[in-house]
C-alpha cells in the first residue's frame, strides 16, 4: 500500500545511490543514467565539490529568511549575470516558480497580460505555467485556464507577425523544447521574434529551465543565436539535484520588482546557494563548455549509426548533451528494454526517445551506453517500435 498520491507513473525501480553517470537500485543492479534526474544533475551523481559545499554549509545555518542580506545570494548571481545578459537576479525553488516570477515581472513593468507562447512548450505545472504551456495533456481535468495566453506553432515567422502587437506583454519560449520532443528553435525564427519584441515594446522571456547551465554547451542555450532577451529563467541544473531556481533580468525591470511585490520563503536559502556556487564554478569554465560540445557531437554520430538501422527512426535532434531521437511509432517498449539492461533514458512526447545524460559524462560512459542500446535494439531483436 502507497500514501502517496498517483500524480507520477513511476518506474519500478528505486535509485539509492549514484556517483557520476552511475547509479544504484535497491536490488544492488547498477544502471547508467542517462536522464540526469530530467537534466538536474548535470555533474553527475554526488559530485564532490558539491558534496563537500553543501555539508560545509549543514554545518552552519540552513535558513534565516529573506529578510536578511545575503553573501551566498550575492556571489551566485554574480556568476548568473556575469554569464547571461542580466544584472539582477530573483532566487526560488524551482523551474515552474521561476517561470512565474518571469510572467508575473512583465506583467507588471509592461502593464499589459497578454503573453505569446508556442506549441508543444513546457512551462510548469502551476496556474500560470500551466496555462503558458503549449500542451493540453498538462491542463487536463483543471477547468478554465489563464485567458491571457496565446499558443503559436514553433517556428512561424508568419504566424507571430499575425498575432503580436502593441497589447502584447511578453513572447515566452525555450530554445530547445525539451518535453515537447527535443525540437530546436530556426536561427531565423529567432531572429525576427527579437526583431518584432523590439518594434513593439514586447518583452522577450527565454525559459531555460531545461537548457541552461551549460546542457547544450553554452551558460544558457540563447547564446548560440546571439540573443539579448529581457529575461531568463534557469532551475534544473542550477543546484546539481538541490532545488533551486532563478529568474535573471535586466537592469530596467528592477523597479518592477520592488520590495513586498514577489517573494519565496526558501528561496536562495544558504544550502541551495552553496549547491549553485559549487556547481556553477565547474560549469561555467569555458574548456569544461567546449567538452560538452565535443561530447555531444561524437554520441550523435554514434547514434545515427545505430538508429538509423531501424526501420521506423526518423531523425535526431540535438544540441550539446540535450539529445531526441524520433521514431514513427512510439517509444514506450524501447524505454523500458534499455532499462532492463542498464540504461536509463526519457521520452520526450511519445514517439522521442531523450538522453540527457551528466555533462561529465566520460567517452568510455558514452561507449558502454551505446553497447546497451545497440545490443537491446539491433542485436536481440527484441524490439519493434
């Protein structure tokens, strides 16, 4: 008998321990995790340098309140800004909280509601969020939503110059969209939804919950497309497994947030900050960025060797260590093979297979993943999509 709730289709299997790329279940089989705790922990399991931060800081004091100044608060958004086109920076818990600090601030500095996002987006899971999000799956069964949102296809040019104007508060997007199936955003698209934020006086929010911290091989992932948004928000990898989130804007919306206006009561609390230094010391060294570019490249190429055997594979998407493979046919069986034989990987949406895998993965890791995902899907025979 469970007393929780049955939100999660959970696997049958419990994680108890993990270093790096590996991990541990309760029956002692070990396992190559390539989810990363859905891009979390994107230094691998138990990394010493955070271990030893945050069991530093246990030792202190755990939590004040935002009512007193912070020091740890202050060297991390630092390093958000001095990486990122911000200078101010909001701390939170999560990545659906950080989206609504992001909703909520151009709301206010705009003093307008309407708020442009796409298809097929994933946002969070609070009111808010959820009504931002592009996937109706997610607002299922929870009645009227925000009426404030507009959902455009990805990458229409067209259809954004149809729908912005000058009552348009803010256009939302990720750059990669990760649960909606790996898809990357067109450079040209891009290029015009900035263009058309600035003709109209929208602002642009980039959510990079997913994609920042160095997944696809930059801080955050708009610095492929030389990008200057209004805000970003980041969560996931900013605490390697920590909850922590952050909202980073530029200069001219800090009085938006004046004081009273916004808050989080654990937000920044000095266990997360001490997660997020540590992590964002390693992350943010340009030769550690440039080796997850390395990195992805070669375990893309060795996919497309693999996949591309089977009869229903269409086409993989990518960038840095944010890695999708679709097929025709959905993906749920192979999932659940790769697992059985060590490796745990995502869907992305039915029909992508997603690997996220830690950002120090090792070239022998990506070796023995790719053993397992050959011999599951080519060599047994086991498996048709």
């Amino acid at each position: 008998m469970t007393h929780l709730f049955e939100n999660y289709a959970r696997w049958d299997v419990e994680i108890v321990s993990g270093s790096g790329a590996n991990v541990k279940d309760t029956t002692g089989k070990d396992y190559l995790d390539f989810t990363s705790g859905i891009g979390v922990c994107n230094l691998g399991h138990c990394h010493p340098q955070v271990v030893e931060a945050t069991a530093n800081q246990l030792e202190k004091i755990w939590h004040t309140s935002n009512l007193f100044k912070s020091s740890l608060q202050e060297e991390v958004a630092e390093k958000l800004t001095s990486h990122s086109m911000g200078e101010y920076v909001f701390f939170c818990n999560s990545g659906a909280e950080a989206n609504e600090a992001a909703i909520k601030l151009a709301r206010k500095f705009t003093e307008k509601s309407k708020i442009i996002t796409f298809l097929q987006s994933f946002h969070g899971r609070t009111f808010a969020t959820m009504a931002a999000t592009g996937q109706d799956k997610v607002k299922q069964g929870f009645g009227s939503m925000l009426e404030t949102f507009v959902h455009l296809p990805y990458n229409d040019v067209d259809a954004l110059k149809n729908e912005i104007g000058h009552e348009t508060a803010a256009i939302m997007l990720e750059i990669v969209q990760g649960e909606g199936g790996v898809h990357v955003a067109e450079e040209d698209f891009l290029a015009t939804v900035e263009q058309l934020c600035k003709d109209y006086g929208v602002l642009l929010i980039i959510d990079e919950v997913q994609t920042g911290i160095g997944r696809t091989g930059k801080p955050f992932a708009y610095q492929h497309f030389n990008l200057s948004p209004d805000i970003i928000t980041s969560a996931k990898g900013l605490g390697n497994g920590f909850p922590t989130g952050a909202m980073i804007g530029k200069k001219y919306l800090k009085d938006a947030f004046n004081p009273g206006s916004h808050g989080s009561t654990f937000g920044g609390n000095p266990l997360a900050m001490s997660a997020a230094k540590a992590t964002l010391d390693l992350i943010f060294e340009e030769e550690f960025l440039n080796e997850v570019t390395k990195k992805g490249e070669y375990f893309v190429s060795k996919l497309e060797e693999i996949f591309s055997q089977l009869e229903h594979f269409k086409t993989i998407r990518h960038k840095g260590l944010m890695v999708g493979v679709e097929f025709s046919e959905e993906v749920g069986s192979m999932i659940s093979l790769l697992r059985e034989n060590g490796l745990l990987a995502l869907v992305a949406g039915p029909n992508v297979i997603r690997f996220l895998p830690p950002l120090t993965v090792t070239y022998g890791e990506m070796d023995a993943a790719l053993g397992i995902i050959s011999g599951t899907l080519l060599d047994s025979k086991k498996v048709t999509c």
